[in-house]
C-alpha cells in the first residue's frame, strides 16, 4: 500500500486557481535553478527527516532518449554526472541511494536534465517529480512540522489521497534489486545443474516512457502520469 499521508508541494500559490484548479498566477513552470529550487529540496529533507527517512530506493528509472519532451534542453549525462559513473552503474530499479543523492537526482528532475526515476522507501515514503515543477511527498505519518516547515520555505503543501506517479499496486511486477545478494544467488543457481533464465533490460527512455503514459490535466497544463 502506499504511504497514507501524501502532500503535493509546489511554488503555485492555491489562491492563484481558478475554479477548475489550474493555476492562473505568474510563476515559470521550469526551475529557477536558485533559490525556489533549493527551497524544494529543503522541503523533500524536512519530510524525509520527519519520516526517519535517510536512504531511497530508485524504481523505474529513465533517461532520455531520442525524443527529448521536456521544456529544458537535455545536458550530457542526463543530469546524473557526479552522481553516477558515464555508463550509469549503480542507477537501476531498486538501487539504494542516500538522502544527498535522491535529492541531487529530485534536482536533476526539477531542471528537466533528461533523467527520472521515483524515489520509495517502500510503502514508508515516497517522492516523486511531475511536470511543471510539481513534487508528490507521500509519508506514513502526518509530518506536521515539515509541512509547516514547507510553509516557512514560501512553498505551498497541499493534501491529497494519493500520489498520481504511485505504482499500480494491482499490476505490480515482482522485481529485484541487482544488488550483490541477487548476484551472489545467481552466482550459485549458474554453479547447479538447474536451468535458469535471466532476463536484464535496459534503463528505460523517457520518450519511451511518456509516449506510453496516459494524459492527465494538472495546474498548469497536461501531465503526462508515468512522465
């Protein structure tokens, strides 16, 4: 199940809404690369502290690839340079990252560099980066002093059910992280006379992954859930 607290926090000023929910004001719908982003990343800190929260998982991760859909050019690396070695070791589907990381990857997001992934800590805490500087933080606990601590930061945190980037649940795919333990199990099944099928895909692109998710209105303009 997925976190029961879930906040959506973005620049967007809800009195700035018309009575559909778009937003109507004057903030930019890409990053600042300054101050307003930092703020973000604070405020992600605020509520993964709160949450006791100091290590993520990576799941579906994605980069760019041919077709570039984000309103920033891609950069070389995707964003993830510094992060991760060129040949992106380390950056797949259940990779365990510390908190500094996931959020120089919520960054990397932010300014549309050409990687995504969501941010989970199973069915504990979430973060996942939407279109137009939309941020989803999910927490199994209400985190009232970050939410107020997001206030302070200028941003506006707004409740909802759910995470509209959360996975189905229904049609999960039971997957691994290859991590040493997968490997050293491997290691030993390759060793015995069984048969075995491993099956290894690449890091998805996110032309690939937008152009197979579905369209979904948001405050400023169409959302594409799965990014």
């Amino acid at each position: 199940m997925p976190p029961s607290f879930v906040h959506r926090i973005t620049k967007y000023d809800p009195a700035d809404r018309d009575e559909h929910g778009h937003y109507t004001g004057a903030e930019d719908t890409v990053s600042d690369h300054g101050p307003v982003e930092a703020a973000y990343l604070a405020a992600i800190a605020a509520f993964a502290e709160a949450s006791d929260i100091d290590r993520l998982e990576i799941r579906e991760p994605a980069v760019t690839g041919f077709v570039h859909f984000g309103v920033e050019p891609p950069i070389e690396g995707h964003g993830l340079g510094g992060l991760f070695p060129p040949d992106l070791t380390g950056y797949h589907d259940g990779a365990e990252v510390s908190l500094p990381v996931a959020l120089e990857l919520v960054r990397a997001m932010l300014r549309d560099q050409g990687a995504w992934c969501r941010l989970e800590v199973g069915d504990v805490f979430t973060v996942h980066v939407g279109w137009d500087q939309y941020v989803y933080v999910g927490s199994d606990r209400p985190c009232a002093e970050a939410v107020a601590r997001t206030r302070e930061l200028g941003l506006f945190p707004e409740p909802l059910t759910a995470s509209p980037y959360a996975a189905e649940f229904d049609e999960a795919e039971v997957t691994e992280p290859a991590d040493e333990d997968f490997w050293t199990r491997v290691r030993a099944l390759l060793a015995s006379p069984q048969t075995l099928l491993l099956e290894e895909t690449y890091v998805l692109p996110r032309s690939a992954v937008s152009m197979s998710s579905a369209w979904k209105p948001s405050g400023n303009a169409l959302s594409r859930i799965g990014r």
